[in-house]
C-alpha cells in the first residue's frame, strides 16, 4: 500500500517530530514512501532538516546523491557534479525545515542503473545552493528485493537507549506480506494484515535493562524477521576513578583494561562502552562508571583474550559515537578499505552493521618491538642535513617498509636526519597528512606500528635520526575530542568544547578545526603526545607545523608580529619534549618577526627559514633578488645555529621546473632552460648552499633534479613534467616518481655533488664555525669560512655571461679546489678569475679528501679539440637528448625518421665553452616525436659523424 501524499505529511510530521510531551520518536533525517522502497517503483523522499546545518536555511536545497551497488560500493551512478546546480536534483520545499524528492519513475531510471547491477541502497548529501552548507555525515536508505521483506523502521538501530518515563512508537513495515507482527521479548504484542505495524511502548510498564523488538511477516508459505531492541536506561554509576590510571587506554595486564573517557565541562550525561567484546550492543555491564565530579567516565574490562585486538567505541548520550582519542589504532569506515593489503597485512575489518563512526583500537598482551638501537645520540644541530620525506610519493608502494629498502640511497647521500612528513593518522589515505583526525595512531596506509619502529630501529642504526612532522595548531573534523563536543548546525566544535576553539583567531591562516592554545586540557593532552611518540617510537624531535598558530589571539602582520603568549606556549610545549629527552630536537614551522624567532632559538628550539625565493631566483639567473643571505642565523642576528634554511620543501615550487619554465635564456650557450644547464645551476646553488654554516634541509628528490611542479596534475611518470597539466587544485595530489632519474648521468652528478658537498659540512669544522661572512649580492657571489685549521672560499658566477671575479681570498698561499683537485699559487688575494655561466669553485688552505668525482666545466669537454666528435645522451630516451660536440667550425645538426624524412634540423656555431645541444624530441614544425628509431648526421668541416637515436 502506498500512502497518500497528505497521510504522508501528516505521517512525517509523525515520525520526524516529537508528538507528544511523553512520546519518543527518534530523530531521522529522511523518510520515504513506501517505507521499505524497491528500485522499480516510484519513490518520495522526504528531508528534515531540523538539527541540520540546512535548519533555517530559506534558498533553494539540492541533492548530491547516487546508489549502492552490491559487490562495488557505495555512491555509484552519482547525478552531476556536486555544486552544479544545473545538474544536480533540487528539492521541494513543503514546510519548514521539511523538503521533498520525488525520485520518479523508478529509483533505477532515475539514476540510469543498467540492469545487471543490483541496487542496495540511496546515497544523499542536501546542500545549499553554493554548498556552503550539507548534511552530514552521509544519508544512506536501504533498497528492498521485491520479495517477501521486513524491518523495524522506528525506534532506528542506532538509538537504542530510552529513558524513564518516555513512550515509544515502535513502527515496522513489509513487503509482499499477508500478516505482521511485533513481539516484545518474545511475546507477541500487535499483529495485523497491512504493510505497517505500531505499537506504544510505555517504559513506564517496563523495567530498567534491554527489551527485543521482533517484527516478522509471512506470506503463507515462509516468514521473515528484523530485529532491534530498547535499553530503558537506570542513572549512571557513581565511582572514584582508580588510582594510577590516565585519560585513554590503560593495560593492567594481558587481559585486563581500564577505560577512561575525559569530560572536562562534565556536561555529559552519561557513557556506554560498545565494542567487540559485547558485540555493540547496550548493557548495564557495560555502563561506564562516572566520577562524582563528573568529569571523568570508566570501565574496567576484565578477561580479555591476551594478544587480541577489540574494535571499541564510547557511546555518549545515545547520540555521540567516539573512538578514543588515545587509541594506538583506528578503523575507518570509509578509507580501510582502499589500503593495501601489501602495506597492511590482515588488517582487522571494520563492523559494518554495528556501529558507525571510527573506531578505536586495544590490544591487550600485544608482544612489544624488540629495538635493536637502545641509546642513539642524533647529531648536533648545527650538523643536521635533513631530508623531507612523503613516504606516498618516495616509493611506488607507498609503504614506510619499501623507504626502508631506501636508507641506503639516503646514507650514500649523506643525509643525517630523516623528517617524516605526518605518519599520524590523517584523513583519508591520499593526503600529506596535515589534516590529523588522531594522534596516537599510526596512519595505516603507510604500514603498520612495527613497520614504522623497524624503519626507525634501521635508521639509528645507520647513524640517522628521526624527525616526526606533527600538527597541533588543528585537526580534522572527525577528531574524537572535537566530535564530544560539536555543532552540528554550524559544522564545528561547539562552544563548551575544551579542547578546541569555536573560530579561528589567526586569520587568514585556518585550516579545519583549531585547537585551544590557552586550554589547560589541550596543554595537557600535547604533553601525553610528544611524551607518546619520543617514549613508543624512539623519535628524535618533532618538526610542528604552523607555530604560528599556536595562540589564541591575533597580534596583526596575519600573526606575524610578537606575541607573548604564543613564545610562552611553545617554551611550555619544548619543556615537555625535553622532560622525556633532552637531546631531543623542536623545530618549528613559525615565520614570524625576528625577535620572537630569535626568542625561542635562544630557548633551544631550531626554526624553519623558507629561502625558496631567493635561491630560486639565483638558479634561474634573475639577479635582482638573488641574495641568499637570511639562510645565515648570524645575518638575522642568532646566537646559535638553530636556522634551518632551505632551498625546496614540502610546500614550496621545486627549483629544476622553476629553471626550466622560467630561467633565464638570454645566452643561447647558457640557456637555462635546457635540461642539462638547468641541472648545472642546481650545483650551483647547492655549492652555496651546504657550505654556510648551520642545519640545512632537502626536500626529495631535490638531489636528483625533480622537476614536476608543485601543483602537477597526476602521478603518470610518463608525461613530461613541464607540458603536464598543473592546477592549484593539485597542490596535494600524488606526483609521478622517477627513481630512474638516478640513471640519468647528469642527474647522477648533481646527486654525487650533493653528497660531496654534505661530506665535507658533516665532516669537517670549518663549516661549523661562526667566524664566517658572505658576500652575495649581484652576479658574482662569495662565502668565506675562517677556522683555526682551515680557510674555505666559495665564489660562483649567477650570471648567464662570463665574468671576472675577486675571491678576495683571506690568505695568499696555496689554495685547493675542491671539484677540479687543482691547487693554485694565491700571491694577490685580489687577482681575479675568470668564470664561465653557472661556474664555482670550492677553494681551502687544507685540502679535503678526494671526492671522485669529474665535475669541472674543462673535464667536460671532449678531447681532440677541433676534431669533430658526438656523444649522444641519454640513449634512449623519452625526454629528449643532449648532443655534445667539439670542433672548431660551424656545424650542422640534422635527424630523419625510418622512413628518410628530415624532421628536425639545426645550425649553429661552436663555442669553446658550451659545446652542447639538445633536442627536445620535438620535430621542426611543433609536433611532438613519435617513439622509434631515429637516425642523426652531424656535419662541420668536411666531417661527417652518423649515428641512431631511439625515443621510447
């Protein structure tokens, strides 16, 4: 039977709406009719949006809404994008708050399912008109087989817990039934021939405790049933905490655990414990004790199967379902099932059915990490060579036991300090993790908690410390503390909440849901975190992002004038890391004025110095603001060498696409725009990099020559890095990896001169001295190190002409250089070199031992000046390649396909110092090559030199 469309309002102003003051109806956003849809006949869908961010919201609502296909998923055959209005199905408005979609003809027309696919379920979002504002979390409606089916449509399964006094309308509703019936505890209770059923349940005839509610149907010849139940709930217990327990998860032993759930405004009402050893379901064993004061919820669970994981949740107020936030694990409903089974063995499946929500973790008797490293002393900080690291775009596998496989790569570097970008568990699996939700969790796309402690037992052992990236100016929105108190209207925490802040004080820097800076509840739980990570994993410091933010209050400049408050905070937070391990490091991401930074460097703490612009600028060959001097602590006026300056990082554009999109090509034998000048400027800056004294930072890749964009669109190593798509939108997406750059001999030279370079800094005292000064304005740039055993000048040219420059070396005498192993014979401290574009020499009063390597611009040429030669590279190849030539006359450059067709041709002069040309697969009239073999032919002087080129 269907209803009418007025007995249908009527209805839902029934269902939806208390009815009387002693009747409980429980809250649903959505209704249909009928009760219990197929997928082939019409169906009306009715919102209400009371409760909802859409409450009170007079402009028009539309629906993101698509189907559940059985053994594919949720939200297939989704209608238009969301926001397009043009496309997206609008509501119909029937009352306040109250709004209609009719889907029409069937529910497997409207959302043109084929029929093959079998249709379990509706999937809705209501949104405004300019989506500012939605329900959340996602609706979802159950599709019925046209068969015989039933199910219990009020109280909903979620809900189960009523109170003293309250009258419930149970409803329940069939398909294809000849007779229904409601029992209560096994007796039957009302029975009728209609497709719905109801029955006043009175909890004032009931005692305290749970009571079943079966609802069956027949149709003559079989019967079916669905089941729910009621708790009539007694008042809480009351009891003192135990001694020697914390907020969280505390194992007595290997099988007894005591819960403690933390309400600092003791504004709740009451606490069940749900989970797996009850199976989710309401009891009074499970009743958590209160304290007298409120504000502390616990439950000791006794008899726990020893080396076992129980999925738990708390259950808060009948309407609140919270994983804890101390759990060392979570279970997500939506992204668990996107990881890996490679990355996460066996990884224990989430209760579907039971409950909703995420889900925290205990595991009683759990075996612990053996380490093998027991007491590492991570090097000093003015020694540290740090390397950013996202384990998702490191290795393909996306797994921090694949990086392991890589310690080595990252040792023959020279690489000291690994700086894991954030591993806590964050939303979704596809992120850079700087939206946490937890933060005693380990992320599980990344690899399970032993994974992590192995990659780290491996790193001390090779002498590498590690640095955790962590985020405690926000988190996510389904971080537990700030569901326990949140606003459901206005889609964040609400204003008792203890742990978080009802607005954002530092605009415009605000991202998610900001933490209360000035709460001690907040003090304390960032206590409990860093004291959890340096004491569980062995970590070596912590890199905290956005310090900025750590205030309630803004000081003007977007937060970048002092703030006291701010300076006090992090001393508060650094005494907490040093409590546990005093050696360990606290950088911060802060960027604010001078003084405050200097402040808290005096303090101990080490601070991110963003350099990216000015190094860029300098490899591009744009002079006018090429002067890198702030990544020295002593130019802002530091005392200790606690400035990590950087070139590249997580956040900033990579300098090899900065060369090679916009370098500066105003000389065509210096063209930075060529892949392998371009890599050449990249030594350059780094020769001016490593050397000043202090803790430098790499972000990955960078000692290879990365050169996608920052905001390239997808992870296809395959497209070219600068004809890719790139869109801001992109910024966090997976980048293509090109591990393969390490073949690729010039990018192989630019790592070897990184390693050289870091070498000598981690090794050798000249480069720790504070007795240093630089000279870096204009084209010609110079470093000069001053220590008791050694002397080191560093001059460059960031020119694209050659020059002159004065070394002004500090002594006359004998000078090594470093890359080419000459010494010269200094008699004029101020006699000039000559240098050619993007040239340096490293020079020292002691030499420093041979690094191996080929590196002067003279080495690179070929022999037998003024004969003709070729060396093609790479070959093959699907970027493109580098002709190097000598002669000493006019040549000409031309390749022809398979079939003798001339697709590309060029002449040129030589030059005595740049005798490289490349070709960037790319034919004369524009078109890009096809992959095959290609035959060259270089003639100069009555010479002619022949050979094959291959493009992949």
């Amino acid at each position: 039977m269907k209803l009418t469309k007025t007995f249908f309002i009527q209805f839902i102003a029934l269902l939806l709406i208390t009815f009387t003051a002693n009747s409980t109806l429980f809250s649903q956003v959505i209704i249909s009719d009928p009760l219990l849809p197929t997928d082939e006949t019409e169906i009306i869908i009715t919102i209400d949006a009371t409760g909802t961010e859409l409450e009170g919201y007079t402009g028009d609502v539309y629906a993101h809404t698509g189907v559940n296909i059985e053994g594919v998923g949720n939200w297939q055959y989704v209608i238009g994008n969301w926001g397009n209005n043009q496309t997206q199905p609008q509501l119909t408005p029937i009352g306040t708050d109250l709004y209609e979609l009719v889907i029409s003809p069937n529910i497997r027309d409207f959302y043109n399912v084929p029929d093959g696919d079998t249709i379990t379920g509706l999937a809705f979002v209501f949104r405004s008109s300019n989506s500012s504002q939605q329900t959340r979390p996602d609706i979802f409606l159950n599709v019925y087989e046209v068969s015989l089916n039933v199910a219990i449509i009020n109280p909903p399964k979620g809900q189960p817990i009523v109170e003293e006094g309250d009258v419930i309308e149970i409803l329940a509703a069939a398909i294809e039934s000849q007779e229904l019936k409601l029992f209560i505890n096994d007796e039957e209770v009302a029975s009728t021939t209609n497709s719905q059923i109801t029955y006043t349940f009175d909890t004032g005839e009931y005692d305290f405790g749970t009571w079943w509610i079966t609802a069956t149907a027949t149709d003559g010849t079989q019967t079916v049933e669905d089941e729910s139940y009621l708790f009539i709930r007694p008042d809480p217990p009351v009891a003192e905490i135990p001694e020697d327990v914390l907020p969280g998860i505390n194992y007595i032993d290997d099988s007894t655990v005591t819960l403690v759930l933390h309400d600092p405004p003791a504004l709740k009402n009451y606490v069940f414990l749900i989970g797996d050893f009850n199976d989710w379901m309401i009891t009074e064993e499970n009743y958590m004790n209160v304290t007298p004061d409120g504000t502390h919820y616990w439950l000791t669970l006794s008899d726990l199967t020893p080396d076992t994981e129980y999925g738990f949740q708390y259950f808060i107020d009948n309407e609140i379902r919270i994983a804890d936030p101390y759990t060392h694990k979570i279970l997500d409903p939506e992204n668990d099932q996107w990881i890996s089974n490679d990355n996460y063995p066996d990884l224990k499946p989430y209760p579907h059915n039971k409950t909703t929500g995420l889900v925290g973790i205990m595991h009683p008797g759990r075996t612990p990490y053996e380490w093998d490293i027991t007491d590492f002393t991570p090097p000093a900080p003015e020694d540290m060579v740090i390397y950013e690291l996202l384990i998702r775009d490191f290795v393909e596998t996306s797994a921090i036991k694949t990086v392991m496989d890589s310690l080595d790569y990252l040792q023959n570097l020279g690489v000291n300090v690994i700086e894991l970008m954030p591993i806590n568990q964050f939303g979704g699996n596809i992120s850079w993790g700087y939206n946490p939700v937890t933060y005693f969790a380990t992320d599980k796309a990344y690899g399970t908690r032993e994974d992590y402690k192995r990659f780290i037992d491996a790193a001390h052992a090779r002498g590498m410390a590690v640095v955790l990236d962590i985020v405690l100016n926000h988190s996510d929105d389904p971080s537990p503390l700030a569901q326990m108190y949140w606003d459901s209207n206005s889609n964040r925490p609400s204003e008792e909440n203890p742990w978080y802040l009802e607005t954002c004080p530092t605009e415009p820097w605000c991202w998610f849901q900001t933490f209360d800076q000035d709460s001690e509840y907040t003090h304390e739980y960032f206590k409990r975190i860093v004291q959890y990570w340096l004491e569980e994993f062995k970590i070596d410091g912590f890199r905290f992002d956005f310090t900025k933010g750590f205030t309630n209050q803004q000081t003007g400049g977007q937060g970048w004038n002092y703030d006291a408050a701010r300076i006090a905070n992090l001393k508060r937070i650094a005494d907490q890391v040093w409590e546990v391990n005093p050696n360990a490091y606290v950088i911060l991401e802060h960027f604010t004025e001078n003084e405050e930074e200097k402040e808290l460097s005096d303090y101990g703490m080490m601070l991110w110095g963003n350099i990216t612009h000015q190094y860029q600028e300098a490899a591009m060959g744009w002079l006018n603001a090429s002067n890198f001097e702030s990544v020295s602590y002593k130019q802002r006026g530091w005392n200790d060498p606690h400035l990590i300056g950087y070139m590249e990082s997580h956040d900033e554009e990579r300098i090899m696409f900065k060369n090679i999109t916009w370098g500066n090509s105003a000389n065509p034998d210096h063209d930075i725009k060529h892949l392998t000048t371009a890599l050449r400027r990249s030594e350059l800056v780094a020769a001016f990099y490593f050397t000043i004294p202090g803790p430098k930072m790499i972000w990955q890749f960078g000692e290879l020559g990365y050169d996608y964009s920052i905001n390239h669109c997808g992870n296809d190593p395959s497209v070219d890095p600068i004809q890719g798509n790139l869109d801001d939108d992109c910024r966090t997406d997976p980048k293509p990896l090109r591990w393969d750059y390490y073949d690729d001999w010039r990018r192989k030279r630019l790592f070897d001169i990184y390693a050289a370079l870091i070498e000598i800094k981690k090794e050798h005292d000249v480069f720790r001295t504070d007795d240093y000064s630089l000279s870096l304005d204009g084209e010609g740039k110079r470093i000069h190190l001053n220590h008791p055993d050694n002397h080191v000048t560093v001059i460059g040219n960031f020119d694209v002409n050659p020059i002159d420059i004065n070394p002004n070396f500090q002594q006359t005498g004998t000078w090594y250089e470093f890359f080419t192993r000459q010494a010269i014979e200094v008699t004029d401290v101020n006699a000039t070199i000559s240098l050619q574009p993007g040239e340096y020499r490293l020079y020292s009063t002691v030499e420093f031992p041979d690094h191996g390597i080929n590196v002067s611009n003279e080495d690179l040429l070929l022999p037998e000046q003024g004969n003709l030669g070729v060396n093609v590279f790479p070959n093959p190849s699907d970027r493109g390649f580098t002709f190097e030539l000598n002669g000493n006359e006019n040549f000409h450059l031309r390749i022809v396909n398979t079939q003798g067709q001339t697709v590309f041709e060029k002449s040129d002069a030589f030059s005595p110092t740049q005798n490289q040309f490349f070709w960037d697969a790319v034919y004369s009239n524009g078109s890009k090559a096809a992959s095959g073999i290609y035959f060259y032919s270089v003639f100069s002087n009555n010479q002619t030199i022949n050979g094959k080129i291959m493009i992949r």
